[in-house]
C-alpha cells in the first residue's frame, strides 16, 4: 500500500469516528431533552414505562383512578316522624355508616295511617321499623316479614299517671279512666291478667288534654316521650312499663321480608350492620346526632331529644344487648309472645318463630 493510500483510509477512520461520536452526542442530548422532570436521562424505555405506571399523580389523592363503587339504593320506612327513638337509624345516615356498607340509604318517617308491614310487604320500601307482635300478626295474615334485629330490649310503651296516685300494680287500674288504643295486645293482656273489669275504658285520641284535667286518669304514653311533655306544662306524672306486665314485645325492631333476604342477603347483612353501628354510636354520642334528627322533624325540640335519648339508654343496651349486643332476639322471648297472642285469641294457630326472627344478621363481636 502507497503512503497516500494509507493516508486516505486513516482520513476515512477518523471521518468515521468522528461522525460517530456526532451521533452519540446527540441521541444523548435528545434523551436530556424529553425525559420528564426528576428523572434521570439514562434510564432506558422499559424503566420509564415502569416508573410512570407505579406513580401517583401529584395533585390527584390515591385511588382518584379507580372507579367508584355504585351505591344500593333502598328505602327504609320507620314507625313515626322522626325521633330519638330512631336515632341510630340517623347516626348511621349521618355519619356516612350506610354509604361505606354500600347503601344509598334513604328514611322515610312513618306516622297516622301508615303501615309501614304493608309498605314493605308491596315492596316499596325494603325494611322497616315495628313491634314484635306486630310481624306475628302479619305472618298469620300471610305476610312472610322476618325481624332482623329488635331494638328496644325492652319496650318504652308504658301506662302514665299523675305523680301521687296511689297505683304501684297494674291491679291499682280498676276503677280509673284509661285512655288506651282500641283492641291493642298489651292492652287485653293487662286485662285478662291483672282482672281489670272495672277499668273505665276510654280511646286514645294522641291528645293529653282529658289527662291532664282528670288527675285520676291512666294513658299509653311512651316513657321516652310523654313524660317530657307533661313537665314542661308543669305536670308531674309518673307510669307503669307495659314490660313489666310480663307482656315484652320487642319494640322498634328492623323488618324485611322472607323473599329479600333469599334475593339479596348481602344487602341485608350491610343494612343490619350498618344500623347497629350508628346505635352504637348514637349511645354516646346523642348530642351530636339529634340536631340531625331534628332537621328532619323541625317540630321536635332539641331538649326533648335529648330526654328521650337519656331515657332509652336502659331499654336498648341493657338486658340481652349488654351480652350478646345492640339488637339480639332470643327464641324464648318470641314463643312467649306468641303463646301469650295464641291465649287471647289473637293469634288464630301456633307459628314456628324460628321463621319469625333471625340474628343471622347481627355484627359478630
């Protein structure tokens, strides 16, 4: 090979390497260029991909990405207008118990004229809020309802007097006025029991006016409620718990029916959870919840409220629920209900109350 060969081909080299590093340089500075803040230019496709997959958006909270979960709508149906004697049902709606269980949860308030078995059984609502003999008496009449947790251990329904009058029994009854719902079960328990003929029987009307102008006179109250009542208008009374008469429905206990819990216990399990939980809470924290219930029952004043709250304390987490917790239901308690029904001919035939109730539901301590 010539020296101007070989001067040419190491001119071509060096051409080549230099045009090489060219390239390197720039591939480098393209890399710098597009690579996102705060990462290093080096890294190769594959990591980036990884790296951007694992990340969080900076200005978007965890899981903003995911797709929300859709809400359950459903209806639940209580007893009367709004009241402390609901309060865990709105310490759950408050507090947000039923939407984490799923639910999209709306309350409807009972009242005069609305039966709320009836609501349920047409399927309008899908639980709803009653006494215990009230879901026999609907089992009779062909309306398959289950109890799903009973509320009131002990139930607040009570027989109310003037302080002072000499009644310790509810043998003490005879020969008074009582204002009293026509034909109701406790009521012709009493009777038949306590051999109260010669009670002047009288119909309650919801008015206190013919009580409070006849200091002699007996009425259905709830204790929870009417006591408060009569003190703001200056009249001491005093009552006799329809409980310990020996008849003890389970009072404000939740209901679906047969075909519900077939079709959609998960359903049923989160609304049973869920209403014990806000129970629990309203317990202590019935200062905090009232004002809620009293949006959606202007006319209940705040202070009587909180009585009622005070006063169900005993009746819900006493008895049973201090054991077995808020809402347990024992066979023993719906076969004497039943027995007692079936003695009075309220109930025409026996029914097998393990159809009647369950605990199935109830949160497992």
């Amino acid at each position: 090979m010539t020296t101007t060969t070989k001067r040419n081909t190491r001119g071509r080299l060096l051409a080549l390497t230099f045009l090489g590093i060219l390239l390197i340089l720039l591939a480098a500075a393209c890399g710098s260029k597009d690579a996102p803040a705060g990462t290093a230019s080096g890294n190769t496709p594959a990591e980036e991909t990884e790296t951007s997959a694992g990340a969080e958006p900076a200005d978007e909270p965890a899981g903003a990405g995911e797709e929300k979960k859709e809400l359950v709508k459903i209806t639940q149906i209580t007893n009367w207008f709004a009241q402390a004697e609901h309060g865990g049902q709105y310490a759950a709606l408050l507090k947000g118990f039923y939407e984490e269980a799923g639910l999209d949860m709306e309350i409807q308030s009972g009242g005069p004229g609305i039966s709320a078995t009836q609501i349920v059984a047409s399927g309008r609502a899908q639980f709803g809020m009653g006494q215990a003999d009230e879901i026999l008496f609907a089992r009779q009449n062909g309306i398959p309802l289950v109890a799903i947790a009973g509320i009131f251990q002990k139930n607040p329904q009570a027989l109310m007097f003037h302080k002072g009058e000499p009644i310790d029994s509810f043998d003490d009854l005879n020969g008074r006025k009582v204002y009293v719902g026509s034909g109701v079960a406790y009521w012709e328990y009493m009777k038949k029991k306590y051999n109260l003929t010669d009670v002047i029987e009288m119909k309650y009307t919801g008015s206190l006016a013919e009580f409070v102008n006849d200091k002699t006179a007996v009425t259905q109250s709830y204790m929870t409620s009417e006591p408060f009542t009569m003190q703001q208008e200056g009249v001491e009374v005093d009552w006799l718990l329809n409980a310990d008469s020996g008849y003890m429905p389970y009072g404000n206990l939740l209901f679906t029916t047969e075909q519900y819990i077939k079709e959609h216990p998960d359903i049923v399990r989160a609304y049973v959870e869920a209403s014990i939980k806000g129970w629990n809470y309203y317990k202590d924290h019935y200062d905090e919840i009232n004002p809620f219930i009293q949006e959606h029952n202007p006319d209940m004043p705040l202070e009587k409220l909180e009585y009622s709250a005070q006063a169900l304390q005993p009746l819900v987490y006493g008895f049973d629920a201090e054991e077995y917790g808020v809402g347990y239901m024992s066979q023993g308690r719906w076969e004497t209900l039943m027995d007692q029904l079936l003695d009075l001919d309220l109930l025409k035939e026996p029914i097998d109350v393990s159809t009647v109730f369950t605990n199935e539901f109830l949160p497992k301590e």
